[in-house]
C-alpha cells in the first residue's frame, strides 16, 4: 500500500513535470507580486509556470547538482554579482533576444542573464541631526570621514548588498584603498551591524544613528504604510540621499534571470523573460515592490519618484562586473572588523 | 516403534556456559505421567523446561515428543508448533490485558480441540473469580502465578511444563492447590513437567523425580525410591531429611554404630562383614521408648502440627532426626532425655 | 545466535545505510581540496564560528536549566493556583519553532515594533525607541532557542520528579534539610541524569538550529556549513565544519544516551510507586510561583502566538492571500507518508532485533540512529551530493535523481534520515518494557511470531506509537531547512511559507503560516500531552 502510494506521487510529479507548455522558475524573489505576474503571463500564453522558491545559493546548489536532470528554466535572483557567477560557472545559456538586448542597457545586462529591475543602495540621514549642508557632496567614499564617527549603521558583511557596493568601490578605487576605506567606515559605525535594510533605516529614525545605508525600495515599502503606521511615521523622519552624484553617480543593482543551460524549456522561459520586461508586467512589478523599472518608458512607484528623479546612476560601472570582485569585497570588509 | 511418551536422549541443556546441564536422559513412558525435576536453585532446571519447549536449541542429543523429533542438532519445531505449554516462575502474564483475557489467551490452541477443562471450571478451581478483572500489576504474585497456571492449563497441551508453579503461593493454599492440581492432571491426562525445589511437592505430586545436581541428573525414579534409595550421598544431603552415620558392618543383616549399638535390616546392597560404612538413617527409623536404656539429649524440637521431628545428640556429638507423632503423650524440653527403642531395626538398610 | 542473515538483518542494514549516507558522505570527501576561502576561513572565520556557538549552547543552556528545571520543580513539588494548568500548559511551547520565535521576538521589540506601538497607543507619543530593549542579535538567538527548546527539559525533569520517592523526600526531611538544601542535595541530584539529558537534547538542537541564527545573521558552525556548502560551493570546506560540528554533537549524543541510561535506574518499578503529598504554598510563595509559571508560560507559547495573530489580524491582507488548504494538505502529507515510513521501519527493525538477537544487528541499528544528531541541512545537502554520485556512478542506466530530488519521495526519505532515531528509540523504549518472557509465553501458547506480534505487541505498544507519531508530526511541522532544499516544485508548507516571506522581510506575512504552524502543532501536543504526563 504504501509503495503504491509513493509510486503514485512519483509518478503524479513526474506527470506535472512533463506536461508540455510550462516553464519552471527557480526564484529567489518571493513576492507575491511575482506569482501574480506569473499567473498573468500564464493567462497570456497558456504557458503554466512552477515555482520553486529558496534562498538563492540553495536554489543555485540544487540546480548545479541536479545537472543536466535539472527542470529548471529559469533561475532569477537579486544581486547582479549572484547572476554573474551564476553565469561564469556555465550555468546559463545565451538566449538574450533582440527584443531583451534591444530594451535593457547593455550595463544592467550580459549575453547570458538580464536585469529585470533596478535598485540603488543609498544614504538615509536623520534632518533632524544632519543638515544638508553636510551631506553635500556625499559620497560611499567620503563615508570614511571621521566626521561620521559612531553616526553609521549598515548591514553585515555577509550581505550580497553589501558585498557588491564594496565590490564596485574595488572596481573603482582599487582593494587597497577600498581597505583603508572600510577600516575607517567600520570605526564610524554606530553599533555592530545587525538586521536587515529596514532595521537600519528605523535605527536613524530612533536616534540610534545618523547614516544608514540601506536600498531604496525598503524605504519606500515603510512609507506606504504596508508596514503599519509605525513605521511610515519612523520613514517620514528619515530622508533619503543619492550618493556620488558628482561623480560616477549612485550604486546601482538589479534583480534579474538567466536561461538555464539544461532548460528544458527554453522557449517558454524566453517568453517569460520577454513578458517580464513588457510595459504592463514592469509597471506591476514597480508598483508592488518599489524597484526601479528596467525598461523605458515606466513609471516607478510615486513613493520612489519623491525620493528623487532623475539622479545620476553608476552606469560606469557595469553590474556584470561585481562577481569579479565579491570575493575581494568579502575579504576586504572582513579584515576591516567589519561583522 | 518407540513407545515412550517423551523421551530425553543425550541432552545438554544449557542457556549459558555457567548453568548447564549435562548429558541428560529419562523417559516420560505414558500420557498423562508427571515427573518432577528437583533441585537447588541456579542449576539450570528452568533451562530444562525451556528447552523442552523450544524456546533453547540443543547442540546434542534429542527430544521426542509422542514420537516425533522435535529437538536435535539438526532440527527444531519452533515452540509455537509444539503444543508445549510452560508456565514460568516469574509474571510472565501480558501486563495491558485483564487476568480473564489473559486466560483466554491459552484457549488459543485449544481452540479446535476443545478438550479439558473449560474457561469457568480452571477459574472455579483457582480461585480466580475476584481478580477476573483486574491487570497483571495489581495482583499479588501468587494470584499471577494462578493465572499463569490457568492459562496454561487452559491451553490443554500436550505437555505441560511449570516452573516452580507453587512457589509464590501462600502456604495455606498451597496444599489445596496442590491436591486439585494433582487431581486435574490425573484426570485429564496432561503430561506434565513439573520444576521445583521444594521435595516435598515434588514427592507428592510425581509420578518419578529426577534429582539435579551439580550439572547432572542425579537420580530419575519414583519418589519412593528416591527417597528410600537414594543413589548417592549428594542425593541424601540434598533431600536433607535422613543423616548418614559411621557403621560397621557386622553381619549378614547388621550393623554397629557406636552411639546406637546393633542396628538390623535388609541391606540393598551386599557389604563384606568388617566394611566400615556411612548408613542412612531417615527420621521415622528410630522409634521412641521411654523405657528404653539409650537415652539421648534433646536439643531441637520442631512442632510440624501432624508431627514432631527431635533432633538428638548422641555421646559423640552426632545429631540425628527422629520422627514422633504428634499426639504422642510425653513432650520432650530441650535438654531432657530421650529413649530410643532397641534394638533398632530398619526396613532396609542404604549404605554409602 | 541462530542464522545470521535474514529478513531482519538484511532490512536492518538497509535502514542503517540509508541513514549513513550523508555522514559517508560528509567524511568521504573530508580529503578534496578545498578553495581560497579556507584560508579566509581559518583566518576570520571559524573561530568565530565555534566561538559563536560556544556562546550560544552556553547561553541557552543555563536559560533552559533555570526555566525548564524551576518550572518543572514548582509543579511537581508544589499546590498553589493554577498548578494544574501550567503543568501541562508549559509543554505547548512545543508548538513553537525558534525561527518562528524569532520572528515575533523581533517584530515586537525591533525600532518602531509593536512594544512601541502599544507604549504609544497607551501613553502618547514619545522615543520609546531608546529605552525599549532591543532582543536582537545573539541575545535574541538565545532567547528565541531558550523559549522554544525549554520544553525538553522541563518534560523530562519533570517526568523525573514525578517518579522521585516521597521516601526520598521524607529523608530530607528527617535529616532536617531545609527547603533549599533539600532541593539542592537530594532533589536535583537525583533527577541529574533526567536533566542532562533534556540539556544534551537542547544543546543537540541549539548546534542544528539554523532558522533562528540565520535569522538575527549570527555566524554558527551551522550557518559556516550552510555558507561554505551553498555559497561558496565548497564542498572541502563544508566538511572540515561540520567535522567540528560533528565532535560536538556526537559528544552530547553520547552524554545523552549515557544519561538516559542511568535516568532509568531511578525511575523505580511500578509497584513502590507511591504518590507524594505536595506543599500547599501560600501568600507571597505562592505568588511568585504563579508570576514564574506565568512567566514562562506567557513568554514561551503566548507571546509569539499573539504577535502572530495581531499581525494576521492587522495585515489581513496577506492572511486573505494564503492558500490555507494546499498548506495545510501538503504538510499533512508529508506528515503522514513520513510518519508511516518512520513507524514502520521502526517497527521492523525493532521486532527483527527482538526476535534475531543479533549482535551485528543491533550496532547497526545503533549507528543508524545518529541521523538526528545531524543538523538537517548538512543531511539534504549531502543527500543530493550522494544521490548525484550514486546516479552518474552508479545508477547511471536509469535516472533516479529525478525520483529523489525535488520529490515527495526525495523529501520523506531525508525526513526519515533526520527523525529515524526519534521513532526507533520511541519504539524501541516501548519494547523494552515487554518482557521477553511475555514473547515466550505467547509462542507457548501456540501464537505465531505474527500473531504474537498483532496480539500482544501492537496493543502493547499502541500508546507509545501513538505518541511517537505526534511527536513526529510535531516535528515535521516545524522542520524547516530540509523541507526548504528538498520540496518539489510549487509545493510550501507552512514552514517554508513562513520562513520565505520572513527571508523576504515581509515578516507580517509570515505571520500567518507562523500562526497556523502554532496551531497545528498545539493541538497535536494537547493529544499528546494525555500521554506525556500519564500517571500510571
């Protein structure tokens, strides 16, 4: 009896997984907005989707070992440096079309993995305790300064943010200045880092801190009110600050996804990569999650256009690069005492 | 064609190196026969039984049970199949069900056949009515001994083995059970086994005794002759009733002891005239006379109701047994004297 | 004795390899090279990792001695109001896993949380912020593995006091001890082995746990495998971790088996059981008895519960949303195949040790429990890593990687790697207590093994697996990591729903799978609780 009712699930699972006209999503992005997205796209085009949702690196370690048996399609994750080594593995194939080349920048994007929205990773400032006058001219560099001393908060070392701020600050400056750099930063640190981008944004708004750095659309989230009034009024103390505007401009990331090598179904993923980058999916994923749209021609959330439009982005330094130097950033943030 | 009921051919019995008994051989000749393995406890008696039925294997020898093997080196009826029921010693009652559905559990094999005695009656016989409902952990050890019993007996075996079945049991049942038990043994026809150290539930209950000893069967005869005719001094101290004296052989049919002068009686055994000998000198051999002129000191007297049993001292420091009946007029204190018929003259003479 | 290879043996080693493999695999390439990253490692940080879970086990050890142990001795020793109601109350902190405990620790105490709310909605506005304590961090670990894992030992401290003598007791007092050093000289000495026990149990548990740390983004030995394993795919490395790991926890399963073993010699035969009189307290003892089990009580199950709730109730939103019935049906599936698989084998390796009494036999089954002292997440990654091998190497005519991974059947069978000890000495304890004589008796009187195993065996035993399998299910509830890298497609379970919108920071939305997961679990552990606690 129970070897019948096991066989019956194998092969219940098996029937789901050969069924022809789906694609398999392997994600680390867990918005439900993404489901719906989802469901809108299998609405469109028949084109059923499954989801497999996990932390990155898990998702990336199941696919890797499963190799060629692998259902995956599509693997989509933040953080361009993840999607690049991702790639440098082989994991991808090249299946950017005309149409994805055509509308992403070429920096938020390879031959093998697109972006499929943006994000910046800036500077939050209490108004009350830091005038603008200071802030002026800001820069992740000049965070150094020991004016800063005991006022910043930001996250662990171990977070992929992180490492890929400081990847491109290495990129840029070069690991031995970015070193220096980071040994100064750490003593400037308001507290041992802890928690998440939110965490640190609330610890400006309850004194515990001056600075954060945090991503924008963590900010936004709080004054919609999704977090409870609480903590819209905490963001409301708070304000946001686009960084190196002077010069490279603001540290940009992305979300984004690549076709799988061993994709069973590469046409559908490509369709889905392709409906995730129309006007109508954008503008849905921008609307629930408060990234920037990739594409021209969408609007970003009115939470994220009053924190500032049109400021400079890095597009100097390509997202595709970051992989390179996570490594070094790791090491560099970890023997600078950082946490 | 063999016709014994239960033959033991060769057998070492042994669950571990340390309790092992050697070499064993006797017979059950009929259906419904009850022998009684006697002796001390830790000798390995318990092994016995579990060997019998099945739950040991054996590396030698053979067991046949009403013609058919079912214990050698070679093969093995498992115990399930044999149609051996055993009692042990200790609880061995299922402790999630009642006493009642703990009885039922022997009607199992019995199912079929639906010979002997009846669920009500084995109740009815060992006094179990009371305890029907209760579980095994709130009855005494005697009562879970009982239920043991009537499951076992309920089961209508072949072969019946119990293991010390009585031992638990207050005194002053223990006699009535072991009358009825008797009664329904012979009645029925149930061929059993029976383990015990007490010899005189072995006496009275056996058909033939089997005396184990220092890892052998001693001795397998009637209880008459085993008591009577012990084969050997082992046997004699083990029983522990009779005392062996020094003798000497002085004729054809007597003996000369030097506390009790002349004794007379049939030797079983032929011993030239002049052989110094150790006799056996069971209590009910020497008679009391107050007026006879050997008089010992007493200094024991046990009070068995039925019975007194003296113990005197002779001039040479001997002490012996002596047997008197109980309504017997003159009681002897401690230290006074007491007269023994002469001459003294036994039945038959056992020497060693 | 007797034949050496049958049925049961050959079962028995099945089992027991099964539940090998990803130790096998773990050590079998302790050898390969590893990456840069060892160095870095070396350098930075596995002393941090071992230090940070030295500090956590040491930490959560003495919360867990102080509120499982003086929780456990008021109930047992004592009549003040309300005993009754905390004495079984106490154990639904069961229900909580201490990922889920730390997500509530930190939505209520984080800037802006919910004790800010409340304070502002009671006395105005104002900066709370600064004075409210922040539980984050590794206080936070330990605080949220305390609370969730206190259970183990207030259970078996308990248990033990309930089995401790009055004779005992009596002794005490005839020697003129006070209160205090009664407690201290007999009582405590005396349930020692019942405590240790629940400790190694904790501390086992505290070393695998991986929700909670990860969580407040504390560096374990668990969490460096996790990273050396998953991100930075390194194989070598992972193994020289859990290596440490390993050491550690291999330790205290050995002090826990060893203290289980002396625990039974205390617990004294049925029949001298004799029931203590308990101290009446009054006044002022007997209220700080009632604002200790309170305490413990409102910390450990009603906290986390009602910041669940006043999250699904004020983001209903994401409650709305949930698929409550394809959560609910996929962890009860799991719950079942799972649970019916462990009994079962259990079942049979059991009997098959009973009847055989084969030596081989039984140090395989003992091998084969060490499943549980493996944190889960080193078990479903080494289970894809082996059954990877075993497909290219092996198996390569026919695929099994797609029968085991990412499959129901992939699943169930790690399950029943990490929990195969948890069944096995649940069942194997029950048939401890069945004499062999009762065996015996039941083959004398003409039963088969078969119906001596249908007849005698499963009623006997029926409570214990009962038990067992509530516990189980308690567990497979609230498992996490595994079910998060070995669950086919599109297929959550109230854990992974919680723990991904958690991961995602949309912590309000984990708070209805959280909340579910609770009750779920409570219920099951009301069922239990008839058991745990029976006073034969």
């Amino acid at each position: 009896m129970k070897k019948i009712t096991l066989l019956a699930l194998i092969l219940f699972f098996f029937a789901k997984m050969s069924l022809a006209g789906e694609v398999n999503v392997f994600s680390a992005r867990h918005y439900d907005s993404d489901i719906q997205l989802y469901e809108k796209f299998t609405n469109k085009t028949g084109i059923k989707v499954n989801v497999v949702s996990g932390k990155d690196k898990a998702l990336q370690k199941r696919i890797t070992e499963e190799g060629k048996d692998s259902k995956a399609d599509l693997y989509i994750t933040a953080d361009a440096g993840r999607l690049g080594a991702f790639d440098e593995k082989g994991m991808f194939q090249n299946s950017m079309s005309a149409q994805i080349k055509a509308l992403v920048p070429a920096n938020f994007r390879s031959d093998n993995w697109t972006g499929i929205a943006k994000r910046a990773r800036i500077i939050y400032y209490s108004p009350e305790r830091v005038s603008s006058e200071d802030l002026k001219g800001i820069t992740y560099e000049s965070l150094s300064d020991s004016k800063w001393k005991g006022k910043i908060v930001i996250r662990k070392s171990n977070n992929i943010y992180n490492q890929s701020l400081v990847a491109s600050l290495i990129k840029n400056n070069g690991k031995e200045q970015t070193l220096e750099w980071a040994k100064k930063l750490v003593s400037n640190f308001a507290r041992n880092p802890k928690g998440n981008d939110r965490a640190q944004i609330l610890a400006v708004a309850a004194g515990e801190a001056d600075l954060a750095i945090a991503n924008t659309y963590y900010y936004a989230l709080m004054l919609s009110g999704q977090k409870g009034e609480d903590q819209k009024e905490a963001a409301q103390k708070v304000l946001p600050y686009f960084p190196n505007q002077n010069d490279r401009g603001t540290h940009m990331n992305i979300s984004g996804g690549g076709i799988l090598k061993n994709s069973p179904n590469p046409e559908n993923a490509k369709k889905l990569l392709e409906f995730l980058l129309t006007k109508e999916a954008q503008q849905h994923m921008v609307n629930n999650t408060f990234e920037y749209p990739m594409i021209e021609g969408v609007e970003p959330h009115h939470l994220i256009k009053k924190m500032g439009e049109n400021f400079k982005q890095d597009l100097k330094t390509k997202v595709g690069d970051y992989k390179k130097n996570q490594a070094d950033a790791l090491e560099v943030m970890l023997m600078s005492g950082w946490k | 064609m063999r016709n014994n009921f239960l033959e033991i051919e060769n057998v070492t019995f042994a669950a571990s190196s340390k309790n092992k008994v050697t070499n064993v051989s006797f017979n059950i000749e009929n259906e419904g026969d009850i022998v009684c393995l006697l002796g001390p406890s830790g000798i390995g008696k318990t092994t016995i039984l579990r060997t019998i039925a099945g739950l040991e294997k054996i590396q030698s020898g053979k067991i046949i049970l009403k013609n058919k093997i079912i214990s050698s080196k070679e093969s093995h009826v498992e115990p399930e199949d044999r149609n051996i029921s055993l009692a042990f010693q200790d609880n061995s009652l299922f402790p999630h069900y009642n006493v009642m559905e703990n009885i039922n559990f022997g009607a199992e094999r019995n199912k079929k056949k639906k010979k002997g005695l009846n669920f009500k009656e084995i109740v009815k016989f060992l006094h179990l009515e009371k305890i029907l409902e209760k579980y095994p952990h709130e009855i005494s050890s005697g009562e879970a001994q009982r239920a043991s019993l009537a499951r076992s007996l309920l089961s209508n075996p072949d072969l019946l083995l119990l293991d010390e079945p009585l031992s638990n049991i207050d005194q002053s049942f223990k006699e009535e059970i072991q009358v009825k038990l008797k009664q329904i043994l012979k009645e029925l026809k149930i061929t059993t086994i029976i383990v015990t150290h007490d010899s005189y539930e072995a006496f009275y209950l056996g058909n033939k005794c089997g005396i184990i000893l220092d890892g052998e069967l001693k001795q397998f005869d009637d209880p008459y002759n085993v008591y009577h005719f012990p084969n050997s001094v082992d046997v004699v101290n083990f029983l522990n009733r009779g005392i062996l004296i020094p003798a000497k052989v002085t004729d054809e049919n007597t003996l000369e002891n030097d506390d009790l002068g002349t004794i007379k009686g049939n030797f079983t055994k032929h011993y030239p005239k002049g052989s110094k000998v150790q006799l056996l000198l069971q209590p009910e051999d020497l008679e009391h006379d107050d007026k006879s002129n050997l008089k010992l000191e007493v200094v024991d007297r046990k009070f068995r109701g039925t019975n007194f049993i003296y113990t005197l001292k002779t001039s040479s420091d001997l002490l012996i047994p002596v047997f008197v009946h109980s309504h017997h007029v003159h009681q002897h204190e401690i230290d006074e004297k007491f007269g023994i018929k002469r001459p003294i003259n036994i039945d038959h003479i056992v020497c060693f | 004795m007797g034949n050496k290879i049958n049925i049961w043996f050959l079962s028995s080693l099945l089992i027991s390899m099964i539940v090998a493999i990803p130790i096998v695999t773990v050590f079998s390439s302790f050898f390969e090279p590893t990456s840069d990253y060892l160095s870095i490692v070396k350098n930075t940080f596995l002393y941090e990792y071992i230090s940070n879970s030295i500090i956590l086990v040491i930490g959560v050890l003495i919360t867990t001695f102080v509120i499982g142990v003086g929780s456990a001795y008021l109930v047992s020793f004592y009549k003040f109001p309300g005993v009754n109601f905390f004495k079984w109350v106490l154990i639904l902190s069961f229900a909580v896993p201490a990922y889920i405990y730390a997500y509530s620790l930190t939505a209520f105490f984080e800037n802006y949380g919910t004790a800010f709310s409340i304070m502002k909605s009671l006395f105005g506005d104002g900066n709370y912020n600064s004075f409210l304590p922040k539980f984050d961090g590794m206080l936070g670990a330990i605080i949220s593995i305390s609370f969730s894992l206190f259970g183990y030992v207030y259970v078996l401290t308990r248990t033990s006091f309930h089995y401790q003598s009055q004779n005992l007791l009596e002794l005490g007092k005839n020697l003129g001890f006070s209160t205090k050093k009664t407690f201290f000289n007999i009582i405590l000495p005396s349930a020692r082995p019942a405590i240790i026990a629940g400790l190694s149990l904790v501390a086992m548990e505290t070393l695998s746990d991986f929700g909670a740390v990860s969580f407040f983004g504390i560096s374990t030995l668990t969490t460096g495998i996790y990273d050396a394993w998953i991100s930075f795919d390194d194989l070598a490395l992972a193994n020289r971790i859990s290596f440490f790991l390993l050491i550690f926890i291999f330790g205290l399963f050995y002090l826990e088996n060893l203290s289980r073993k002396k625990a039974q010699y205390h617990s004294p035969a049925k029949g001298n059981f004799k029931t203590k009189t308990l101290k009446q307290l009054n006044g002022y003892k007997s209220l700080m008895a009632i604002i200790f089990c309170s305490f413990v009580f409102l910390a450990s199950f009603i906290f986390p519960v009602l910041q669940m709730l006043y999250w699904t109730i004020k983001f209903p939103k994401h409650f709305i949303d949930l698929n409550i019935i394809e959560l609910l049906s996929n962890t009860l599936i799991l719950v079942f195949l799972s649970g019916f698989l462990l009994i079962f084998l259990s079942f049979v390796s059991n009997y098959g040790n009973r009847i055989s009494k084969n030596k081989l036999l039984n140090i395989l089954t003992t091998f084969s429990i060490t499943g549980y002292a493996v944190p889960g997440i080193i078990l479903a990654v080494a289970f894809i890593t082996f059954i990877s091998w075993f497909d290219e190497n092996i198996f390569y005519f026919f695929d099994i990687k797609q029968i085991f991974i990412g499959s129901i059947l992939g699943l169930v069978t790690v399950y029943f790697v990490r929990f195969y000890s948890l069944a096995n000495n649940g069942i194997k304890s029950g048939y401890l207590k069945i004499n062999y004589s009762i065996d015996e008796s039941a083959y004398l009187l003409g039963y088969s093994k078969l119906k001596t195993f249908l007849n005698i065996h499963i009623p006997y035993l029926k409570n214990s697996v009962l038990l067992i399998a509530i516990l189980l299910s308690i567990e497979i509830i609230k498992e996490l990591p595994i079910t998060l890298i070995m669950r086919p497609f599109n297929f959550e379970t109230f854990a992974t729903q919680a723990y991904i919108f958690a991961s995602q920071d949309l912590l309000e939305a984990a708070a209805a799978p959280s909340l579910l997961l609770i009750m779920i679990a409570s219920i099951f552990i009301l069922i239990t609780s008839k058991y745990m606690f029976k006073d034969k």
